[in-house]
C-alpha cells in the first residue's frame, strides 16, 4: 500500500488493517477480500513461475 487503509483477508485467516507500508503477499488460487475504509493507492509485483 502507498496511500489509504483498507481490512485485508486471505481464505480463513483473521484479517488486519492495513496501510501505507504495508506489504501483502498473495498467493494464486487462495481467496482473499480487500475492503477499502478510504481512498488509497496500491503498488502491485507480479513474479512469474521460471
């Protein structure tokens, strides 16, 4: 996250706040929901399997 806050979830762990600085990692094929609480800006890496 660059800029905001929103509640991030992933399958059936708890979810957390978070921010700028915050990194999330999110693997392929797990669910997870991101619940925006204000306006913010995202930086998004995608590494492809070799």
């Amino acid at each position: 996250m660059v800029e905001g806050e929103a509640i991030y979830s992933q399958a059936e762990e708890t979810p957390v706040t978070i921010g700028p600085g915050t990194i999330v990692s999110i693997a392929k094929g797990v669910p997870s929901r991101l619940e925006i609480l204000s306006p913010f800006r995202k930086l998004a890496t995608v590494i492809p399997k070799p």
